[in-house]
C-alpha cells in the first residue's frame, strides 16, 4: 500500500518533499490591485496603455474614469470565518449554482490581505473547485487588498453544491521558530471574493440555497413585521427562519425583524395566517390562499425577493413551515455535496467510529513547524456531558527523525486544551492506533471544534536558513483513517 511505503520512508529517516500542495475587517493603504491569473505561474499584467487620440484625451479631461468588475457570487459564511493562519491552512465553501449559473463562461476570484511577515517567495495560494486545481498565486500583499482571479475550465461547474476550496502554504521571512507561525495569515475579503458568474435568476423553493450572501458572506434574512406579533405568530416566524437555515445550510444566517430588505443580497420572510399578512404588498401574487403554502415571490423594483409561509390557520403555517424545511435540495458534485452536508458539522448520535475522512479531514504530508487538524462535530441538543466518561482519539501517522526533545501533538477542544502527547522518539516513528483519551466533559451540545496541533521543532530551525533544501522535507504524515470513538 502507498501508505505503508509512504511510513516505511518516514521511520527509516524522512519523507520526500511534499508537492506544492463574523465580517472581516482589513488594514493596509494604497488601492487595491486586480490581477488576472493563468492556471499557473505569474500574474498576467496589461502592458503600458497606448496614448489615446486627441479627441479622446479631451474628453477624459473632464469625466473620471470608472472600471466595471463583474459581480461574484460570495462564499457563503462558515464558522471559521475567512482567515488562513498558520504554515499551511485551507477554507473551504460549498457553492450553491443553479443550472443556468453553472452554465457558461465562469472564474474564481479571491481578494485578499496577507501580514507583511509572510515570505512571497516561498508562500503561495491556490484555488480548487470539486477536487480540481484551478490556480495559484505567490502571497505578496502586505500592504493592500490584492484580487486575483483564475480561470475555470468549461463544463467543471455543476448545478446544486460545488466545493471551492482555497488553500494557503506559507512561511516566515526570518525566523523559524513555532511562536512565528502565529505571525502568517492570508485575510480573505467576503465582499469581494467568489464565483464570477450570472446572477441567479428565476428562483424557487429547491433553488433557495442560491440565494446571494451579503458583503460579510452571512445571508440576510428580513422577517417582515408591520405590528408586534403575538407569541404564538412570533414562534411560527422563529420556525420558518430555522427552516431557511436548513435548506440553505446556512452556517452564519443574519437575522432582522422590520420592513422589508432591499438590494440584491439575501430574502424577506413573510410568515403568518391569511389574516395576518393580508394587506402586505405583493402577497395579492399569491392568489386565494386556501391551506398550508409556501411561495416565493421574485424581486419588485428595489426590495428583495419575499418567500410567504402561510396558511389560514395556525395550524396550517405550522404545516407550511414543515414543507419548507424539506424543500431544499442537496445535489451537487460529489465533493460539493458533501462539504454542504458539514456545513453545521457532522451530527453525533452516539456510539459511532467514526474515520475523520467522514468529517472532511484528508491525509497530508507536512514539512513545517506546527500542524493543525481540524473537524467539527454537532452534538444533541440534549446531550449531557458525564465528567468521567471519553471520547476515544486514534491516532494514525508518523513522524521522521530528527524532531527535538519537545516535540508534541496537542489536541484542543473547544479551544480548551483536553490531550497533550510527547514525540519521544528522536528516530522517527510511525504509529496506527496511538489512543488518546479525551475528556467527554469539555464536550457541549450544539457544535465542538476539535483542534489537532502537532510541534514539530528540529535543532535546524535555530539556525533558521529559509532557503536551505533541508526546510521542504516532511516532518509528519497525517493519515485520515485516524479515527473517533463516540460513546452511547
């Protein structure tokens, strides 16, 4: 097996070198730089503009001149946000499309910002749409925001989920130490980045995950309300916003209750009995409203589209409310399909093993100073942590010869430290099942972030030669057959 070949090379001394592999605020001066990329290699530049003719010259004396950039369709917001810290890190979107979207001409266009102590010439950023790169920069933007954009090949964008995933590898300009990778970070800009394609048109209650993010990648939802609703009403409006979080597998929704939202960017909800929404504007589209019904009706003039779950009686919206929360649609290249499934994290019931490949975490080889795994997962809403119980993490990998005495895999949860595991070995090893326990009582219901970190110092990295060979060759194999046991 490749694995075991990869481990074999690993415990007799090293790996080979690895292949080149919530709104945000940004700082930095200067306007931004928008770059149009190939599928590898330098930015492509516009060479020096040619004098304009003297007709033309005159003119533009006395009018700014203005460029028109396409709109993207956003990167929906997850619960990580949009930054890429640390040596090497990925983000990851699902994408809704519909099938007119999917269709045609498309790129990917990232924006973004990077700390001024990320070296260019050995730190890089790439992108990738269902599993196939689609282009790379250097990281050179220290001062201002940087667009870049690469082209997609036709026929790779699907209709339904399509995984987008962008992918930092970066390193320190001067010092090597494992306290300098907090140092590297790539900003990703929401408000700029995505899918440049057409817009969504022609929307319906299977298509509502093509819905546009606003500038900070959250989905507004505008809850319309003309008078203050009665507890019952206001339950059933809570319910019909928990059905668009669903159906849009929505990590991040922005929720508002008022007049109606305008613009291009999110939906308006109108929820209530035939009596209760009477008189609100556009609801006459909807005809005689005789049961259960959920209706989305299109954008008029500037106001967002409005999707009415109704009915004549409560009853009845609470039935409508339950046919939205199945309307969605799941499909979707197979990659996109199932990072939307992760979207809120995977659901814990109890009892599983669970392989971490299940939770969207893949083997990968790593050459640098601090590694970081991680998953997220989604306990009951009535779980309760017992003090005594664990949850069992079997670990599968190895690490090359050479590391330093503190060498150590860390693993937190929840941001709270729960293991700490020493590397002892100083000729390497490799291992399949090394158990760690982790205490069940730093678990919550609702969604746990688990974090494994392995520190990876060698004596090199006190001499701190950037550029010598030595520095791309493989310090640790993370296999993603490591897996979690959850109990009853």
């Amino acid at each position: 097996m490749l694995d075991s070949a990869i481990l074999a090379a690993m415990a007799a001394g090293g790996l080979a070198a690895a292949g080149p592999a919530a709104a945000q605020s940004f700082l930095g001066t200067g306007p931004t730089e928008r770059l149009t990329l190939p599928p590898a290699g330098e930015p492509l530049r516009a060479g020096p503009p040619r004098p304009p003719a003297p007709e033309a010259d005159a003119v533009r004396r006395g009018a700014p001149l203005t460029a028109v950039v396409a709109a993207a369709r956003r990167f929906p917001a997850g619960t990580r946000g949009y930054r890429l810290a640390g040596e090497e890190d990925a983000l990851q979107f699902p994408v809704y499309l519909t099938e007119a979207q999917a269709r045609g001409p498309a790129k990917l266009r990232v924006s973004y910002l990077s700390a001024i102590s990320v070296a260019p010439e050995s730190s890089e950023l790439s992108g990738s749409v269902n599993g196939t790169r689609v282009g790379w920069t250097r990281i050179q933007a220290p001062g201002a925001v940087k667009v870049v954009e690469f082209a997609l090949p036709e026929g790779l964008l699907k209709a339904g989920y399509n995984a987008v995933s962008l992918t930092a590898s970066q390193r320190h300009r001067v010092d090597c130490s494992i306290e300098a990778t907090y140092e590297l970070w790539t900003q990703i800009d929401p408000s700029r980045s995505g899918l440049v394609v057409a817009p969504a048109a022609d929307l319906d209650l299977k298509t509502l995950a093509a819905l546009e993010p606003d500038e900070s990648g959250a989905l507004p939802i505008g809850v319309l309300l003309s008078e203050r609703p009665s507890p019952d009403r206001l339950e059933r409006m809570i319910g019909a916003v928990q059905a668009v979080a669903l159906v849009g597998r929505l990590a991040r929704p922005a929720v508002s209750f008022g007049p109606p939202l305008s613009g291009r960017t999110g939906v308006n909800l109108l929820v209530g009995t035939a009596a209760e929404i009477r008189g609100t504007e556009g609801v006459e589209e909807l005809g005689p409203i005789s049961g259960p019904r959920v209706a989305l009706l299109p954008p008029r003039g500037s106001r967002a589209p409005v999707l009415v779950v109704t009915g004549t009686s409560a009853a009845d919206v609470r039935e409508a409310v339950t046919t939205l929360a199945a309307s969605g649609d799941g499909s979707g290249p197979p990659a996109g399909a199932r990072l939307a499934s992760l979207t809120r994290g995977y659901p814990i019931q109890g009892g599983e093993s669970l392989a971490l490949e299940q939770l969207g975490v893949a083997t990968r080889e790593f050459s640098g100073r601090l590694m970081r795994v991680g998953f997220e997962v989604r306990f009951p809403a009535d779980f309760v942590p017992a003090d005594y119980g664990k949850v069992m993490l079997h670990l599968a990998g190895g690490y090359a010869a050479g590391l330093e005495s503190s060498a150590q895999i860390v693993v937190d949860i929840n941001g709270r430290n729960a293991a700490s595991v020493p590397l002892p070995y100083s000729r390497g090893e490799v291992f399949s099942d090394n158990a760690i326990p982790l205490p069940l009582s730093l678990w919550r219901p609702g969604l746990n972030r688990v974090e494994i970190s392995a520190q990876l110092p060698t004596a090199a990295d006190r001499t701190c030669d950037t550029l010598a060979p030595g520095t791309k060759r493989a310090r640790f194999l993370f296999l993603d057959r490591t897996r979690l046991d959850i109990p009853l």
